[in-house]
C-alpha cells in the first residue's frame, strides 16, 4: 500500500484519538517507531493489521473507522489542501459527484503509483446516482462514503448515501441528493488566501 495512504491513516488516528492511542496501534501492528512515511510502499497486511488493530483498541467496527477516515480527509484544516483539489471538481455537488470518474487520473498525475479506486458515477435521475468503486483492497467504498458526506456538507448540500459490496472487488455508494442547496456551504476561493 502505498505509503500516502497509510500516513493519511496514521493522521487520523493520530489527531483524532490521540498520540497514545496511535503508538499504542503502530506497536500491535508492527509498524516501525518512525512511523510511515509518505512516499515509500509497504505491504498491504500492514495497513490491515493497523487497521484491525486500531478496530479492536478503540471498540469500532473497521468500516466505521474508515468512513471516519474520509470525512477526517476532508474537514480536518491538515488536509486543506485535498479538500481544495476535489472542490476543483464543480461549483455545486452535483458538478463534484461528476468529476468523480476522473479522480483515479489526476490522482496518478501527482503521484503516479498511488492506489487510488476507480470510481464509475451512474446518473439514475437528478436525485439519484450510483457509485461504484473497484478496488483490490476492501474498504475503499467506506473511505468514499464518509468523503462523499463530508463534501456534500462542504458544498451545503442534504444527501442519503448508502453503501453496499457488489462482489468482484466492487463497492456500491447509492447517493440520493434530497436537497441541493439545503445549507450554506463551506467557503471556496479558487486561490488560497494568503494571510
């Protein structure tokens, strides 16, 4: 797994259980007293065991875990600037849930063996989508869900999202968008202020 990955991972635990709960996983897990770091790759049972470890110390299924990962990916002022690269994607939720099918790509352009799912939006009415996510790692549909929560808040947008495995290394999100425009969004200047 790509290191990126299981830094962003080791942040949230990190920032939102604390510093005695991280090292307290790491060490369960085996991971290495440096922590990760963000550009090498380790295997992929490493990631799982923090993962399952991190389930098991803090009395929360692994799904929940990682949904919490990916609300934490966008909401947490650490990573700003991911948030900021996905609000790229439109100036309403719906033009973001559009740009979904070419974030595998533009992931790639920055970090090019990054593991990042492909995402395949299906438009079933202007209330209701599909999200598929292949991946060969499980889980990557939770990590989506709670990113698709947090930037539906973002764009102050109301939506139902429910998560299902389709087989084959497939997970389906069904989004159902309730209201557009049900709360004022996040702020979003295309340039970052300078202070």
């Amino acid at each position: 797994m790509h290191g990126l990955i299981n830094r962003s991972l080791q942040c949230f635990l990190r920032d939102t259980f604390g510093q005695d709960v991280w090292k307290s996983v790491a060490m369960s897990a085996g991971v290495p007293d440096s922590g990760f770091e963000a550009m090498l790759r380790y295997p992929d049972a490493l990631t799982f065991a923090v993962l399952d470890n991190a389930a098991i110390q803090l009395g929360l299924p692994r799904e929940s875990l990682l949904e919490d990962l990916g609300t934490y990916l966008i909401s947490h002022p650490n990573f700003e600037a991911l948030r900021r690269l996905l609000r790229f994607g439109g100036v309403s939720f719906i033009d973001f849930l559009h740009s979904l099918d070419e974030l595998q790509g533009r992931g790639w352009l920055a970090v090019p063996d990054l593991d990042l799912p492909e995402l395949d939006l299906h438009v079933h009415s202007p209330e209701h989508y599909t999200l598929r996510c292949r991946s060969p790692h499980p889980g990557f549909g939770h990590v989506m869900v709670g990113v698709l929560r947090a930037m539906a808040d973002d764009y102050g947008a109301l939506v139902m999202l429910d998560h299902a495995v389709s087989g084959g290394g497939t997970e389906t999100i069904s989004i159902d968008l309730l209201e557009a425009a049900f709360a004022k969004g996040r702020a979003f200047d295309l340039s970052p202020r300078m202070e």
